[in-house]
C-alpha cells in the first residue's frame, strides 16, 4: 500500500508485452485512468489523485519509460495508448474517464479519437494541446527568469534531450533549473519531487507527437468527438492557455476553466482541481 498522501492506495501491475506496467488505485466511483506528463518522466500526480479519489475510482501508473514499469520502447503516440488500454483491460474496466496532465493531457485527446468507445469522458488539466502553436512560448517562459548562464544551459539540456543525447542525470538537471517557471510564484515553488527520466522516451515520443502535428491528426478529428470534455488551466502556467482554449473550441461541448495557478493546480491551490471538475462536467455517476 502507498500512503504519500496520507491516504491508502492499493498498487497493481499489468503484464503486457515484454514486461509490466506499475500503479496504484484508490478511491470510489466511476474508474478515471490518470495519465501523468513527461513524456518521459515518472509519475508524480499522488497529489491529483488525492483531489479527485472522492469523485472518482482514480488510477495512475508509470508510463513506459522508468521502473517500475516497463523501460524499453517503442516510443509512439500509438504505443503510448495501447498501455494505458492494458491497464483498463488489465483491471477488467470496460469504460472510464480520463484525466490527462501535460503531455499526457495531449495523449488523452488522442485516446478521445481512438478509443472512444473505453472512455465515459475526459479532464485535460495544462495540456500540451492539439495543434502545438505555442511551444515556443513555452520554451521561452520557463527561461526568462532564469540567469542568462542557467537559461542557457537549461536549452542546451534539452536541446540534446529531445535528439536523444544526453543522460538521466542531464535531463534531471534540465528540470531543476526550470522547475520553479512553472510555477505561478517562482520563489516560493515546492521541491521538485524525486523524479526519473527516460531520454529515448522523452526524444521517441516527441518525434510522434511531432508527426501527428503534421498530419493534423486530432485538429481534424476532434471535432467529431461526441462525449464529455473539460479543460483547466492554470493562468500563470507557463505553457500559454491557448493550447487549452484553441483545442477545446474544436471539440463540441467541451468546457475551459482558467484557474489561478501555474503548471500544477493542485500543488499550488489544493481543491481547486476538484472544484473545476465538480462545475464543469456532470456528476460521474450520471455520466457513467
């Protein structure tokens, strides 16, 4: 059992291909798969989970990439979704929602497309959105308040990342120098959490990404998404609003609220996750 949050959470594993993917599941009501961000990264959303677990059967596991889960690839969008379908077959649920961090707001959008017959909904919270128009605002956003030698490194870091160069350790590094921009009160962000790092994860999932931009893969199929979809984004959150807003306005029916906070609503107003949920979708139980 797993008591990060002061609440029990009961870990599973599922067994796919080649290995396993590790969680924990907690909470009452309709099951809600989490999917962390990163990509690349491990999990870190113990304390989301803890917002939503009195409206929802919450589910969160370690994307493919960093133990305990499976580490190898491949890397893809497609591969991305297959997983996070194991763990709902794998725990013997027929339909739930998501709810999708970061990047992995970006790969429930794509799950919305291609599985929607798993899915009773989804919340996207600071999603990397559906058209991608804004990452070099981001990019800029979590540099410019860094001194120009740490801005500097910062890019290098990630430059080498996203071509599949450098280590573990770098990527960490990376991350640490930026991790206070995504909050909306830099000098008084909380600890980075102990978080892994997968390079080829983070380069190979990207590459994928990158190629479904290209396609217009979800621009042109979202709009035929017919099931419940609300977005929050934190205001001061570095990864501009606009990829929220601009992705909602192709789905029909999906609802936005912009909330006081940076990248991470919850770590910085606990509840307020929570309460966006309860005012934006349906009660769970009649949605299921």
């Amino acid at each position: 059992m797993s008591d990060v949050t002061g609440i029990m959470e009961e870990p599973f594993e599922v067994a796919i291909e080649g290995g396993r993917l590790a969680g924990f599941r907690s909470g009452e009501g309709p099951p809600a798969l989490v999917l962390h961000g990163g990509p690349g990264m491990s999990d870190y959303t113990e304390g989301l989970a803890d917002e939503l677990r009195e409206l929802f059967e919450v589910i969160r596991y370690t994307q493919r990439g960093n133990p305990p889960s499976i580490t190898d690839g491949p890397f893809t969008v497609e591969q991305h979704m297959h997983d996070a379908i194991s763990v709902l077959d794998g725990l013997s649920i027929d339909r739930g929602w998501l709810v999708g961090h970061s990047w992995g707001g970006h790969l429930a959008l794509h799950m919305l497309l291609a599985h929607a017959d798993r899915l009773l909904g989804a919340v996207i919270v600071d999603p990397l959105g559906a058209l991608g128009n804004h990452m070099e605002e981001f990019d800029a956003n979590l540099t410019r308040d860094l001194p120009p030698e740490a801005a500097k490194r910062a890019a290098e870091l990630d430059e080498a990342a996203m071509s599949g160069g450098g280590t573990e350790a770098d990527a960490a590094e990376s991350m640490r120098l930026v991790w206070p921009s995504y909050f909306a009160d830099p000098a008084n962000a909380p600890p980075m959490p102990p978080l892994r790092f997968s390079v080829p994860c983070y380069s190979g999932t990207f590459a994928s990404v990158t190629e479904h931009f290209a396609a217009g893969t979800l621009r042109d199929g979202l709009p035929s998404v017919d099931l419940p979809v609300a977005f929050v984004h934190g205001r001061d959150d570095p990864l501009p609003s606009a990829e929220s807003t601009e992705t909602a306005a192709l789905i029909p029916g999906a609802t936005v609220e912009i909330v006081a906070s940076g990248h991470f609503p919850w770590m910085e107003r606990p509840g307020c996750l929570r309460a966006a949920v309860e005012r934006l979708l349906p009660p769970p139980e009649v949605s299921s």
